[in-house]
C-alpha cells in the first residue's frame, strides 16, 4: 500500500511525542523533498520560503499528520509556519490532550 | 499568532512594461492556481494593454475559510470592495479598460462592476468559465460530493503540476466515493497515475495526496457558500461568455449568465477548466475578447 509508513518514519503510539521528534522528522522530510541533506534545512526557515510549491506542502503536511495519528487543524502550518514552531506547537497539544 | 511579515500584494501588475499603458485589462483571480499563470495571457494581449491581477487568496479572509472547512467570515460584496478599493487606490479603475474573472472570479468580478459608478465602469466583463450565483447553479452542500468534486480536483493538479490533459483520470466509472463516504478507492487510482505521469513528485502517499484534495474540496465549499449567501444584481454591462471544451458544467445553457445580463454573448477555447489559463490557442481567444477597443487618436 503506497500510505504505509516505511520503517524509518513510522511512530509507534508508545514513542513519546516530543518537540524535538517532530522537528526531526519534518527536518528529513522535507530535506528529502528538497533533495537535500538535512542539516542544510533550516528550521527557523517559514515553510513558503522553501522551494515546495503549495501543492507539496499540503502532501508533507498529510504525511505529518499520518505520522502523527491524529489530525491538524488545516491552519496549522498558518500560525506555526517553521519546523520549530510546529513542532513546539504539535508536542505541546499532545501534552495538553495526555494531561 | 503568526508572526507579521510582509504579504504578497493584493494587486499584481503583469504585461507591458515596454512602453506606456493606454488600455488595460483587470482580472479577478480567485486562487486554486497561482496568480502567475497569467503572463501568458499578458503577453498575448495587444501591445500597451497592461494586466493587472486582483488576488483574492492574498485576502485573508478568504484564504483563511478554505483552511478553516469551509467557515466563512467575508461575503462576495465585501470581497468585491475590497477589490475596488485596491483598484483605485493604484489608478487603474480609468477607461479603457475590461475586466475579466476565471471561475469563482467571474462571480466576484460580477460584483465588483455593478459597485463601480458610471466614470469607472469597464467596457465588458469576459467570464472564462464561470458558474452564475443564482438558483439552479449554487449547489446544495451535500451536492458537492466527491463523484462531483475529484474529476475536478484531477484536471486541477494536472494544470498545477504542468501534466497532460490524460495524465490524471477524467472519470471514475465506479463512482468516487466507496462505501464508507470515503474516496480513498478513486484517490489510489489518481496516486498511481499521477506517479506515472510525473504530476506527483517520486514518494507521494495517499495521505499526502488526501490532504491536497481535503483542501481543494474545502476551496469549492467556501466559494459555494459564499455564492449561496449572495444576492447578485444585473450589473448592465456587456457580458462575454468564455467556455473551454471541457468546463467543470457540460449543459448547453450559459452557466446561468442569462438571468443576469441581456448583453451576453458566448464563445469556445480548447482546453479544460484549469489549462484554459496556459493553452496557447486558449489565451489567444481570451485575449481577444478582453483587450479593450484602441481609443482613437485625438484629432
């Protein structure tokens, strides 16, 4: 099936949900998008300076949320629009929702 | 709250920059396809006809409702004067000139004119395949369903993704939506094929592509909403028709047009919904409808 998560970006629903996990892997997603390696990606870059046109940030952010195992508000990426904001907001909401 | 920085403007200018502007032609753009589409057509209008492009997704209120599952917060009327006020603040609302709206822009632009006093009204509106707010054309909210909406959503990321008019499914003899309410099924076939054909980049998922088609859906709802909650008026003005061989709506009647203008003419161009914006011949025939009639030299 082309949705199943390959081995290296699958989450198990045991796997503590933090800042850092996420940033990690928006960091080697979209380094793979780009073509690049994912040091060169900046994640205090906005999301619409990199060079993925519209249509490939709405499939990474489907991709996320597949990841994740819940879903995001569609404005998600509007008020958070770095890696490192995202990532502190989505590890935040998990918190609030385990607490 | 998202950090301030600057947005790209609501106005954007394309076309003559060679020489001195003595006609234009303003366009209503309602997103879904980048604003950038229209060089083209810049390019292929008569020498002097400036082009200048009203971006509704750079409003937003509008571009917040299709993130937001359709919410709507702004109506046609106040899209449209929002519309005119950035025309006039920049100068471009003095005669010659002609206006024109692709799709959910034409309904816009319909608006807009009719807000215009006689001094700044345009010579004609050229609608490029759009659908009239008026009963029989709003459609019911359950009525924009995924049979309707993802032969649709294919056209529009082959026009996107620069792919052929065969790169993504045109139909979906089955049906769309599966049993669940879901169409995941339809969704697989326009994943494959789209890897095929190179419109989806090499290691697109599913729930990739889901997202994409989610928010394309949500961009439909909005703007049918928004339709549904407007009570449009004849604007008097000539009304220009403009339909691609393949349009979103295959009935011979002129999208519901006639209820609203009694000047209205139609014509054809090649292409669909979406690559009417890019098809040489199709920008030609635009063209030619919207550039405005020289004005004579004086004396």
């Amino acid at each position: 099936m082309s949705d199943t998560p390959s081995a290296q970006t699958a989450r198990t629903a045991a796997e503590p949900l933090t800042a850092e996990a996420v940033q990690q892997w928006l960091l080697e997603k979209v380094a793979h998008k780009l073509g690049v390696a994912p040091a060169e990606v900046d994640p205090e870059q906005y999301f619409d300076e990199f060079d993925l046109d519209s249509t490939e940030a709405l499939v990474l952010s489907g991709e996320l949320e597949d990841w994740l195992g819940f879903e995001l508000e569609t404005t998600a990426l509007w008020y958070h629009p770095t890696i490192a904001q995202l990532a502190l907001y989505i590890a935040e909401k998990q918190a609030e929702h385990a607490a | 709250m998202r950090p301030e920085r600057p947005r790209p403007e609501i106005v954007r200018a394309f076309g003559d920059g060679g020489g001195p502007e003595t006609a234009r032609v303003l366009v209503v753009h309602p997103g879904a396809l980048p604003a950038a589409h229209y060089a083209g057509l810049a390019r292929s209008l008569p020498a002097g006809t400036g082009l200048h492009v009203v971006d509704l997704e750079q409003v937003p209120e509008y571009f917040r409702a299709a993130l937001d599952s359709g919410r709507v917060t702004t109506s046609i009327d106040r899209l449209a004067t929002r519309a005119a006020e950035e025309l006039r603040a920049r100068g471009l609302l003095s005669r010659p000139w002609n206006l024109l709206g692709w799709s959910f822009g034409g309904v816009v632009g319909h608006a807009l004119a009719g807000l215009l006093d006689g001094g700044e009204r345009p010579g004609r509106l050229v609608l490029l395949d759009s659908i009239a707010p008026v009963p029989g054309y709003v459609q019911s909210e359950e009525a924009i369903g995924h049979d309707m909406a993802l032969p649709w959503f294919c056209m529009y990321l082959a026009a996107k993704r620069g792919g052929g008019p065969d790169a993504l499914p045109a139909e979906f003899p089955d049906g769309a939506e599966g049993p669940d309410g879901r169409p995941d099924a339809a969704l697989e076939l326009v994943l494959h094929a789209g890897l095929d054909s190179g419109v989806l980049r090499p290691g697109t998922t599913l729930p990739g592509l889901r997202k994409v088609y989610d928010t394309y859906l949500d961009g439909l709802r909005r703007n049918n909403r928004l339709a549904a909650g407007h009570r449009p008026r004849p604007a008097g003005l000539p009304l220009v028709l403009l339909r691609p061989e393949r349009g979103l709506l295959a009935t011979p009647d002129p999208l519901g047009w006639s209820v609203l203008g009694d000047d209205l003419s139609t014509g054809h161009t090649p292409g669909d919904h979406y690559s009417m914006l890019r098809e040489p011949e199709a920008l030609r025939r635009i063209a030619a409808a919207a550039a405005p009639e020289p004005v004579p030299a004086p004396g």
